[in-house]
C-alpha cells in the first residue's frame, strides 16, 4: 500500500487485528482498507495511541475532543471545550485512557463511562506515559520534570522527578524501573524509580522527537542524531557509566522517528529525507522500506509479528510494506 492523504500523516499504528491505521493533520482517521472515519470534523488530529481493547485508534484534536475511531465509526471519549488535545496515551492493563490540555490531566475508563480523574500540573504537559505492566500509575513530562501519579485515586499530590528545563517527551521502560524524558534541547533524562536517581543522557546534535524500548527493556533507542542512538538499559543500573552507540549512522541527515517491538530487536529508523529501513540489532541487518527521498517522516510502527511496517511523511505521504523474516 502507497498513498497520498494529502494531510500531515500524525500518527501510524497496527491493532490488534493487525489492521494499519493512520491519523491525519485534516482531522481524519484512515484505515489500510481504505476506510476513512471523520473523526474531528473541521480539525486536526493532535496525537493518537491504541484503543485499549486493542480495537482502533484513540485520537486527540485542536478541537478539544477526544475519539475512538473504529471502522464502525467515532465515539466521543472526552472532551474539553475551547482548548486544544495535547496528548493522549492508554493502557490495555487497566483499561484507561488519560489526555491532557494544558496544565490539566483528565483520566477516564473505557469499562466505566462515569470515571474521571483530573490533575492539575503548574505548568503544560506536553506527554503522558502509562506505567507499562499494570497501567495504575502514569507518568506526564511538564517543565521542571516529570509528575507520577495514581491514575485512579482522585485527591493527591504527584511524586516530582525534578529536573530544570522543559520536558516535553517520555518513554517508561517495559519493566517499570526507568523513566526517561526528552528535552526541548537535544538532550534526555531518565531516572531510576527504585531510588530516583538522574540519569544524565545528552551529546545530541538535534531534538529528540522518539523514543522507545525493545529487547525486553533491555535497549532503547531514539532519533536526534545522524542514526538511531542505542542505549543500553541492561543490569542494576541502566545506563549509567555507560556508552551509548550509534546505528543506521547515515551523515546526510537525521533520524526524525524510531519504532521497535517491545520484546524483540527489530528497530524501524524512518529518516528526515523520508527514507526507511528496519535493522535486527542481534545480526545487525538492515531491510531497507523505502529508497524514495522526501518529506521527514512524521509516523512509524511495526506490526506485532514483525511482518510489516506503516509509515507516513509531513506531505502526506503514507505506506504499509511487508518485511522479510528478521
């Protein structure tokens, strides 16, 4: 599948039927079947993640609503009036989606139409992270940090994983042990959860805009750099002490998006010449997707079996492309 949406491609990802689904910059959400749902009716599409049932796609826009989007059709999550849907994320563990505004968190339960939690933060939250393995707490990077809350209890304060500057991206690791924040300077920072110790994580020439584990938590990678930075997450102590290297290493531009499969090592490195390719770290082989030059890549991810991958550029561009076995 190749083909021109004519919209900034936000987001891509596969559910759990294994179905490509992509949310566009004109308010719509597109399934590979050719399917197209009308999801923000005069808006944009903000950010999306998966449905918790694993059916469709969850979306957020600048017209304050939030939809599940399934080939049925929409239906409205939440909604606040007049401000724009900054992100969204949500946990199959506990069956909650959580968005934000911004300074205000809202959680909801797709089992239980009557929930809702709200948390006010002292400044914007520009991303929001379920804990992975039970989906009770959740993480949302602000400036000066990160804030850790309960996702159901309603009266608390959050626990403050302080450090100066804008947090603006997060990736929590597989085992629940690390968190990790990207800045509005070409830099991260993480934290070990057992003892909040910082974590120290930049040298990078550009912006990190993704992020994600694989290997059983035992890697993670990122764009920000001319290929795609590996850090090593093994042991007690993450990557501390340690080197990260560099894969992909491509000197005419920068990886703008990485997407990995929690357990496995297959790494996809969507680049800002819109070039694509998928790398087994273990035998350090590339596929390469696409050879074709064009708008960055805005959107990627790899399906669940590690058969194929989806993508869409900033011009609209978007593909699904099956993969050898890797």
């Amino acid at each position: 599948m190749n083909v021109n949406f004519e919209a900034y491609v936000t987001a891509a990802l596969f559910d759990s039927s294994t179905r490509a689904i992509f949310a566009l910059g004109d308010g719509t959400v597109r399934f590979e079947d050719g399917t197209t749902i009308d999801a923000h009716p005069n808006g944009s599409v903000q950010c999306a993640c998966a449905h918790p049932s694993g059916e469709g796609i969850v979306t957020g826009g600048d017209d304050g609503r939030v939809m599940w989007s399934r080939p049925s059709g929409p239906e409205l999550i939440g909604e606040i009036k007049g401000r724009w849907i900054d992100s969204v994320a949500s946990s199959a563990a506990s069956g909650l989606i959580a968005f934000a505004a911004g300074k205000e968190l809202r959680v909801r339960d797709v089992a239980d139409p009557a929930f809702e939690r709200v948390f006010k933060h002292d400044a914007s939250v520009s991303d929001i992270a379920f804990e992975p393995k039970s989906g009770k707490r959740l993480a949302t990077a602000t400036y000066g940090g990160v804030a850790l809350w309960y996702a159901r209890v309603a009266e608390q304060k959050p626990q403050m994983l302080k450090w100066a500057g804008s947090h603006v991206g997060l990736a929590w690791a597989p085992d629940g042990r690390y968190i990790v924040s990207s800045m509005q300077e070409g830099q991260l920072h993480g934290w070990r959860l057992s003892d909040v110790k910082n974590m120290q994580m930049g040298g990078y020439p550009a912006k990190v805009k993704s992020m994600t584990f694989l290997f059983n938590g035992m890697i993670m990678a990122t764009s920000g750099s001319n290929g795609a930075v590996v850090w090593p997450f093994g042991g007690g102590n993450g990557p501390m002490g340690k080197q990260a290297s560099e894969v992909a290493y491509d000197e005419a531009g920068f990886t703008s998006r990485v997407a990995a499969l929690p357990t496995r090592t297959l790494l996809a490195v969507g680049r800002d010449d819109g070039r694509i390719g998928v790398m087994n770290l273990q035998e350090n082989r590339m596929e390469k997707v696409r050879e074709e030059r064009g708008a960055p890549i805005s959107a990627l991810a790899l399906s669940a079996d590690g058969g194929r991958v989806a993508w869409g550029d900033e011009d609209g561009n978007a593909g699904v492309a099956g993969l050898p076995l890797m």
